[in-house]
C-alpha cells in the first residue's frame, strides 16, 4: 500500500512535468493548467505519504536515506507551490518540476523499508538538525532553478533591468539568504548535538566539512552580491553551478564518503 | 603602508579570498583520508605520497596554514566588525536627511502614491511627516545592526569554538559495574550498572554512574547514554562503548577462601603458577552441528545469548582445552572453578572542560542564527513618498524598489483588466 502511494507520486511527477513540457512545446495553456493540477495532486499524495509514514514509523521521518531525500523532494514541490501562490511563479515550473521528480527518483533507489530510530539518532536535536537541511537543501534547489530560468530568459533577449529579471534575481537572493540561515541552523544544531554524542563540537567529518563549503559557497554570493555591487546573469550563474555542490553534500558525501554521519 | 594594509585586512575581497582557500583545502581535506597511518598514505599514493606529507594534506585540519587562515579570517571579521558597527551608526542619524535631499526617483501620478502610501501603511511601516506633504515611512530600523551581529557572532565562534576544542581534556576508560575511576583532581565517578538492552530486549547501552567532586559534591545516581551524558562541575561523562567480560569464581580448597575474577585477557588463575586454570576467550554463542563440531560465534549485537567460556586446564604439564558455559564448575590445582554469567560493561568518555566555554559557544551559535535572520528578513525599510513620487532609501533599498514596482505593476494589470 505504501509502496503504491510512493511510485504514485513518482509517477504524477513524472506526468506533470511531462504535460510541462508539453505546454510549453505546442504553447497550450490549457494542457500547462493540467500540468500544475497534476503536480498539486502530486503533492498531496507526497505529503499524504509522508505524514502516513510517520505514523507507521512512530517517529519524524527523516532517518535515512530514503526518508530524507523523500523529505527533500517534498521540500522542493512545497516550495514551488508556496512561490506559485505567493509570487505567480508559473515560470520556474518548467525547471523545478523535473528536479522534484529527480531527487524523488533517486529516493526510490534507496531501502524503504521502516525501521526503529537507532540510538544515535535519539536526539531532541533530531528534528531541528535535520528538518533545517531539508528547508535549506531546497531552498537552495529553486535558487538555482531561478537563476536558470533567468539565464534562459535573458538568452532570449530580455535586458537585465527589467523588473521581471530583477524580480527573479531578487527573488533567488532571498531563497539563497533562506537557505543560508536553514543551512546555519543544520550546522549549529549539529555541532550542539555532536558534543552530547561524541563529545567534541566540531569533528571534521565529511558531512560537516561538506556542510561547511556548501555554507561558504553561498556566503560568498550574498557577499558578491551585496549592496548589488554583482546581479544578473553572473550571479544566476552562480546559483546554478552551486546546486550540484548541494547535491553532492545531500548524496555524494554519503556514498563516497566513511564517517559519522553514515546512518544509511 | 600601514593603512593599507589595514585596508587589505578589512576588505570584502579579503575575507572572501580567506573563505575560498578554506573552501579549497575543506575539499582537499575530505577528498584524501586524514589522521590514518604514514604506510597507509605510501601504499595508497605511492609515487605523491611525499608530497602529500610535506604539504601535511593528510591532517589538513591541523596544518599550520590552515589554522594561519581561520586566524587571518578571525582578524578579518574583527576589522569588518568594527567599521561596520562605525559606518553603520555614523549613518544611522543622517539616512533621512540624505533621503530627504535627493530628487525623487520614481515619479508617479496622484493615484499611484495613494496606492504606494497604502501598501506602505499595509506592511506596518511607521508614517512621519518630514515636511510639507512629504511623508517617510520606515520599519526594520533594527536590520541595519544584523550584518554586524552576524560578523561578530562568526568571530565569536571562531574564539570560543577554539576555546571549546582546545580547552578539554579527554580521556576513554572503561569501568565494571560496581567500581569507580579517581580522577587526578580527586573526583570520583562511579558506575553503579550497565545494561546493553532493556527490559523488552531492544538495544539501550545505559549506565547508571555519579560523580562526587573533591569538595564532597555528590551528582547522585544518573542515567547516561548516547546523547544523553551526565554533566557535573567541570565533568562531562558519555556512554561511548561497551563490552563483555568473563566472571569466574575461585574457590580455594585448602583454605575455603573465595574471590570472583572479572576476565578480560588472556590470564592463568593458580596457586602455584602450575597448575590450574588458562582463561583464553568468551564467546557470544555457538553453533553445534549434528556431528558434534562447534563453532564458536565472535561478534552479536546486543547481550550474549549463549555465552561459551574457552578454557585449558592446566594439570602436571597436561593441558586440556575446554569450552564451558555459566553455571559450569572445574576442579584442578586445589582450587575450584565456577563460570558466572559473563559482566557487561561500559567504555566511558570522560571530558574535563570549563562550562564557560561551552556556554560561550553556544550564546555565539544563537547570536548567528539571530544575526543572519535580522539582516535577510528585517531588512531596514526607509521609503520617501509625496505627491509627485517616491525615493527609497537606506542600507539596503533594492528589495523596497523591486516591491513597490511590482505592486504597482500588478495593480495597473488588475486595472487593465478590469
């Protein structure tokens, strides 16, 4: 049964940025209607699944692997629905819809079977510590979808001063500052959590480590860009090159890479 | 020259050049293992292996340029710190005046200054008449001190976080229910019990110790395991590993004195070093298949479920091996023997440190986390508006520019289609 909500939910997904596409290659607005009702949909079954699995679990979901890149995903489309009502950003549903479905896909390699919160994890950090990733993690990944619409509209020849650029590079900065406060949250959480569980604050442990570069990367943007002494296409590209970085610190480091944090 | 270089010290460039190297040398930090052995880092990298040891790229982390540059980046932030905090109360008073000087920037018709001014009283700003149909309108007046506190806040954890890694004294023992550790100041801690699972048999690694200070303080008897130490005066004591050992009781034949021995190593319990009894090994358990061969099992998780003592007897130059089991008893060399059920116990860190700076840290990490939510999200709003148009001003007046345009922007859309 939980099985069968999870690929449902890949596969609305799958179905609603496949209908993006579609909208946006034969420039039909009705089937770019159904796209976002589709999505919609889709949340509500990640979000039913997530709730769903808690109860079984007895515990916040965000154990594992699975159960974080579960989490993340649902971080990325909760976002996009939020800017959509917030701000109408109907324009970044091309870009985040697909990256929801890509990190939900890469959730479905891993185990997903339930199992107890081993003793390490029995922390009333837990929640704080792992709940700010998740908001950063996906702050950062509409950033970065942000400044790729960006560049690909000001490829399309739109001046950089056009309030609908400047929006969306303002809009960027301000999930990026978003990510950067969530991402300081994780780390400061962690480092409390580690001194009660091994004794020292900080360990220089891979996943710290990498925390920590991915935290300096966008500290470097919000410098770059104060005061908006750098904006536009320099900094969009900027925020796209650092999404792999987040990738890397969210997945990477846990495949690659031995340490503490290897919780599976 | 001195002023330049205080210049270079205190300059964005500067700091975010020391952030980058950090960057750079965290990735080469995780990309080559760090701390292991010398002839782990010969065999690996064979031909680079030297180069790796002279640039000490196998302990990053604790090479003297990298602590150069966490040095450097702390002076960074002292300097940016206290311009900041100058520049940014020197322009607190005059902000208005500068705003009140300036021409209107964006000059709108009488209906859309309505419409600005509404929106404006909407967002909660602070309406003040600056003269005759000019009005100012600010809000986050606060925001202006957010970029300092986080500056400082970085360097303070920079300080105590140094503080908090160099300061403790660490050390890993291990202590059999029922004993205490004396600690060079005196300090005792005692472990009254240990368990490896609860009452339900799920895994649990818990102690019950207390620790008396010198003074005669006493913690009294607390729980601890993992993210769960006792924390007293100075002492901070983890439930960090565990272990099992053998119990076996001796019984002296001729005397009829008794003591139990808790076993850990390899020892020969005799009289007269002859005769008598090799402790070799406890086992977890075992399989017997239906020949009668045994295979003795090294490693569970958990308690013991079938705990196998692995013996020899020594008997006039005869030794013969045996595998016994709790309850069991032998007899040789006038002394007899009664395996007891095997004694769990903990492996405990045990960290001496100043609260202080712990405290200090911690107060530091609060102050970042306020810090960067101050300068992102109450951000200084100080907004000129009269008949004619508007000017935004302040530290920081992009966000208030892009909102007022887009509100307008909207509301002419919603008008156009009406």
């Amino acid at each position: 049964m939980m099985n069968a909500l999870f690929f449902a939910t890949l596969v609305a997904y799958f179905v609603a940025t496949a209908l993006q596409f579609s909208a946006i290659a034969f420039k039909k607005e009705g089937v770019g209607k159904s796209a976002w009702l589709m999505f919609l949909a889709a949340v509500i079954a990640h979000t039913v699944y997530i709730v769903v699995r808690g109860i079984m679990a007895k515990r916040i979901p965000l154990s594992n692997q699975f159960e974080f890149s579960t989490a993340f995903a649902w971080g990325v489309a909760v976002l996009l629905v939020l800017l959509h009502f917030r701000v109408k950003a109907d324009w970044l549903n091309a870009i985040a819809m697909p990256m929801t479905f890509m990190i939900l896909s890469y959730a479905a390699l891993q185990p997903r079977e339930i199992t107890d919160l081993m003793p390490a994890l029995r922390s009333r950090w837990f929640v704080f510590h792992i709940g700010s990733a998740v908001i950063s993690y996906s702050a950062f990944v509409i950033a970065g979808c942000i400044g790729l619409r960006y560049i690909l509209l000001n490829k399309k020849g739109r001046e950089e001063n056009s309030l609908k650029l400047r929006q969306m590079d303002w809009l960027s900065y301000r999930l990026v500052a978003l990510g950067v406060l969530m991402l300081t949250v994780t780390i400061l959480t962690g480092a409390i959590w580690a001194e009660e569980a091994w004794s020292a604050f900080w360990t220089w442990d891979p996943k710290e480590v990498w925390a920590l570069i991915t935290w300096i990367i966008y500290i470097v943007y919000l410098h770059l860009r104060l005061r908006g002494k750098k904006q536009g296409t320099a900094m969009a590209w900027y925020v796209v090159i650092a999404v792999p970085v987040v990738l890397f610190t969210f997945a990477g480091v846990n495949t690659l890479m031995s340490g503490l944090h290897s919780y599976g | 020259m001195m002023k330049k270089l205080f210049q270079t010290f205190r300059s964005m460039r500067f700091g975010i050049l020391l952030l980058v190297l950090i960057a750079a040398l965290s990735v080469i930090g995780t990309a080559i293992p760090q701390g292991r052995e010398i002839s782990w880092y010969a065999q690996t990298y064979r031909d680079f292996h030297g180069l790796i040891l002279m640039l000490k790229l196998h302990d990053v982390f604790h090479s003297w340029y990298f602590q150069l540059l966490l040095v450097l980046l702390g002076l960074n932030l002292t300097l940016c710190s206290l311009v900041r905090i100058r520049t940014v109360i020197k322009a607190r008073g005059l902000e208005t005046d500068l705003l009140l000087e300036q021409p209107i920037t964006y000059p709108l018709d009488a209906a859309r200054c309505t419409r600005v001014r509404e929106k404006l009283l909407a967002m909660r700003c602070r309406e003040e008449m600056a003269g005759d149909s000019v009005q100012v309108y600010r809000k986050y007046g606060f925001g202006r001190y957010g970029s300092f506190i986080t500056h400082l806040s970085i360097l303070l954890t920079l300080i105590f976080g140094a503080a908090a890694l160099y300061l403790p004294k660490v050390t890993d023992q291990t202590c059999f229910p029922g004993e205490a550790l004396n600690m060079e100041d005196g300090t005792q801690i005692r472990v009254e019990s240990f368990r490896i699972e609860d009452g339900e048999g799920n895994l649990d690694f818990t102690s019950e110790i207390s620790i008396r200070l010198p003074d005669g303080r006493e913690s009294g008897v607390h729980e601890i395991k993992v993210n769960h130490p006792l924390s007293f005066g100075a002492w901070k004591v983890y439930q960090q590993t565990y272990s099992t050992a053998g119990s076996i009781t001796v019984w002296n034949l001729e005397t009829g004195l008794e003591d139990t021995f808790t076993l850990t190593d390899l020892v020969f319990l005799s009289l007269d070093h002859v005769n008598g009894l090799w402790y070799e090994a406890l086992y977890p358990d075992m399989i017997r298949d239906p020949s009668g061969n045994v295979t003795l099992i090294s490693n569970v998780s958990g308690s013991y479920p079938n705990p196998v003592y692995q013996v020899e007897t020594a008997s006039d130059g005869v030794y013969t091996p045996i595998l016994a089991f709790p309850g069991d008893e032998l007899q040789v060399g006038g002394l007899r023997f009664t395996f007891e059920d095997p004694v769990e116990y903990p492996g405990l860190r045990i960290k001496y440190t100043p609260k202080a700076a712990s405290t200090l840290l911690v107060i530091s990490f609060v102050l970042m986390i306020a810090g960067l939510y101050i300068t992102f999200f109450c951000q200084p709003v100080l907004v000129r508006l009269d008949s004619e148009g508007y000017t935004v001003g302040g530290p920081k007046p992009e966000g208030m520019q892009i909102a007022i345009q887009g509100w307008l922007e909207e509301t002419d859309r919603k008008e156009e289609t009406l």
